[in-house]
C-alpha cells in the first residue's frame, strides 16, 4: 500500500503534467495514497535529483527529468515497476 | 482493413516485440523519407496549380515559402528529435556527473561540451543539475561548459538550420557552439569564481537519487522517444507556423537587400547589437529561425542573425533568473560575460567567411 506519492519540482509546466496524471492515475485506480506537490528549492538537492521533475514513491526516487505517461504511471502503481516483465 | 492490420501487429508484437518494435520504426522510417523528397513538387503544385497563384508574385512567393517550409520543417523535427532523444536514452545526469567528476580543466570542458549535448537536459534541470555536479566535485569551469553546450546546441536548433541553409550551416553552428561552451568554461574555472556560487550550495549534503540509465528494450526505448517527440513537437508547432509565417511574409513582400544597410556585413555594430537584443528574448529556437531566414534572404549578414539566435537560446533572462538561486550576480555577470563575448566573435566570424 504506497503511503505519498510526491512530485518535486519548480513548478514549470512539466511538474504540472506530472502532478495531473498521477492524481488522475491514483483516482482510477482507487488508491488511498497522498499526493504531494513540492514545490520546495531545497528539496531536488535533499534526494540527490539532477532532472525535474522528480517523482518519489514513499520516500524513493523512482524517476528524475521525466514526465512518465499514463500507462506507465498504472504500470507503476499496480505493479511497482513501469517496465512490463517480459 | 485496419482489423487486419490490428491482428497482424498483435500477433507479431507477441511473438516478437523486439522486432516488431524495429520494423515500425523501419517503415516510418521509410514513409518519412518518401514524404521528404516529394514536397517541393507537392508545394509547388498546391501553390501554383491548385490555389492558382503566379509564381513570383509577392503573394505566390510568400504561400510557396510558407507551405513548402512548413511540413518539411516539422517533418524534420519529428524525424531528428526522435533520432535524438532515442540516443539519448543511452546516457543519464548521473553517469556524467560520474564521468566529469574531478576531471582537469581542459579535457573536462571538451567532455562537459560534448556531454551537455548528448545528455537529456531541460531547462528546469539547470538548477539541481548545477548543485549536483558541484558538490560531485566537478569543477566550476566544467559545470559551466556543460551548462552552457546544453541549450545552446540544442537538437531544434540544428535541425531548423540544416533544414533552412543546409548541412554546413548547421554543423558550423554545432561546432562554434561546442567551442563557445569550452573556452567559456575555461576561462570561467580560471577566473575561480567558486566564492560567487551562493554558500549553501556548499554546505548541503546531497542525496544520492541512485538512479542510473535504464535497461530498456529497444520497444520501450522507442515507445518512450515517440511519447517524448509527439510533446515536444506539441509545444513547439505554434511558434514553427507562425515564425515560417512571419518568414515567408518577409520572403514575398520586403524588397532584396532592404536590411543590408542596418543588419549587412558591414554594420560592424549589429553583430554586439544583435546579441544585447537577444538576451532578454527567450524564444523558441523553432520560432525565431524562419525568421531568421527570411531576414538573411534580404540582405542580413549570416554572422549577424546567427549571433541573434545563439543569444537568444543560450543567454535566456529566464534561466539567469533560475540560476540566481544559486549563483551570486556577480558570477552570472562573468557568465554572461564571457558567453557574450565568445557569440560576438562567433558572429564577426561568419560574417566573415559565409
């Protein structure tokens, strides 16, 4: 059960897809999870990104620089991995 | 006809995805290319035989312009920046920080320059990428080559010169830009300037993300350049269709040579003037190169509207800002500074030789 999904970045336009698609994602699956937009300057240093935006699955980086699609959100939310197992 | 198509592909991908994922690349691919060679002919038809224009009318010349360089540009675009970022999906921020970590002056900024083009930067990075590097222990001299190589030989930019003055044009361009963020990375570290860089920069302790590139499968590789492609091409079209716009207007109605006098080779003035303008600009390269072009095609020195284009990409007032967060302003001063003065002679230079 994934407690905070947190989405760090400076706000740029990209940060906002992001933040968009993973709480559209969090609603169609049903997910009891928080979802927390930091928009913090010190924060990308605190967990060592060097791309925004960054998103963090209960405190672990799961990716930087990226704004990952919907598919591969759901992917991440049900399974734990965005890569389908082959 | 498409069910068919549907099962076919189904069945392929399921016994091999790999493949599969190869041969649609192959195939556009392919339908690309066919669609790149016939535009001249097909814009010429649209404008001459089925809206009826006369050729060398202003109105004729401008439609002309306009709807041969319109899809040969984004044709372009799709085709380069899915190349690109395909390669780039090889390389991550965290394997060069490793590989320039505590590198020497010199080599270093040769690396940084050729790694701030091959690795995946957005502008929004510039800031924790900055830090990261920083407290990594690459040197400042080599932060700033790769900082400064990253937006300024940018994919849209090539690929927008390549498509409108040709390959020379394109790759002189890549080549003084590299040059550019090299010396001016070397004479930023030899100025040691490493006291203007806000203090907490040194003081925080980094995390460590412990993200590195991805094994991906050429699929996924491909699916995730195309996810990236259809955005940014997404963004940027508006600014392509009005810029070619704009370009093709200049193309058809302003008189030849009618700029020689303000922007021509010898207003040795216009080459500093043009990158001052550029500055506080912040544009889309996609946007401000059919301009460019049009501009060029009435008398405006190359080296000029070059100069124009490097500043407004590489010296955007919008990522000085964002770096205020981290650099104190007499640091950004030394690298606007330096960047500038490294543009303008960039600038005299093709004035000189094209």
């Amino acid at each position: 059960m994934i407690s905070e999904i947190r989405i760090v970045g400076f706000g740029c336009h990209r940060c906002a897809d992001l933040h968009q698609r993973v709480t559209q994602v969090v609603q169609s699956l049903g997910l009891e999870t928080t979802v927390v937009r930091d928009n913090d300057m010190l924060s990308p240093m605190r967990y060592g990104l060097l791309g925004l935006p960054g998103l963090l699955i209960d405190g672990k980086v799961v990716s930087a620089g990226r704004v990952l699609s919907v598919e591969e959100l759901t992917r991440l939310l049900k399974h734990g991995q965005p890569i389908p197992p082959r | 006809m498409t069910v068919a198509v549907k099962q076919f592909y189904t069945r392929a991908a399921g016994r091999n995805p790999e493949l599969t994922a190869w041969g649609i690349v192959i195939l556009a691919a392919a339908l690309w290319w066919i669609a790149y060679r016939s535009l001249p002919a097909l814009a010429a038809w649209l404008t001459f035989h089925l809206f009826g224009l006369t050729p060398g009318s202003h109105l004729g010349e401008s439609v002309a312009f306009f709807v041969y360089d319109v899809p040969k540009i984004l044709l372009l675009l799709t085709g380069v920046i899915f190349l690109v970022t395909t390669l780039r999906s090889f390389f991550s921020p965290e394997q060069t920080r490793r590989l320039l970590g505590g590198k020497r002056q010199g080599v270093g900024n040769g690396l940084a320059a050729g790694l701030g083009v091959i690795t995946p930067f957005c502008s929004c990075s510039a800031v924790p990428l900055f830090i990261g590097f920083v407290e990594a222990g690459v040197p400042l001299g080599v932060t700033f080559s790769f900082l400064i190589a990253a937006p300024m030989v940018n994919e849209v930019a090539v690929i927008m010169l390549f498509g409108l003055f040709g390959w020379q044009v394109a790759a002189l361009y890549m080549a003084t830009g590299l040059l550019i963020a090299i010396v001016a990375g070397i004479v930023i570290g030899r100025l040691h300037m490493e006291g203007y860089v806000e203090d907490f920069v040194w003081q925080i302790k980094l995390g460590d993300a412990g993200l590195g590139p991805e094994k991906l499968t050429w699929s996924l590789r491909f699916a995730r350049s195309w996810e990236s492609t259809k955005q940014i091409v997404g963004k940027v079209w508006p600014y392509v269709l009005v810029g070619i716009g704009i370009g093709a207007l200049i193309h058809g109605y302003v008189p030849e040579d009618a700029l020689a006098g303000i922007l021509g080779k010898d207003a040795w003035w216009s080459v500093p003037a043009a990158v001052a303008l550029g500055v506080p600009l912040y544009s889309n390269a996609a946007g401000v190169i059919p301009i460019v072009s049009a501009l060029m095609d009435k008398g405006a020195a190359m080296g000029t509207v070059l100069a124009f284009m490097m500043s407004v990409v590489a010296l955007s007032l919008p990522e000085m800002i964002i770096l205020r967060r981290v650099l104190k302003p007499q640091l950004i001063a030394a690298f606007i500074a330096v960047v500038a003065a490294g543009i303008i002679l960039v600038g005299y230079l093709f004035n000189l030789v094209v």
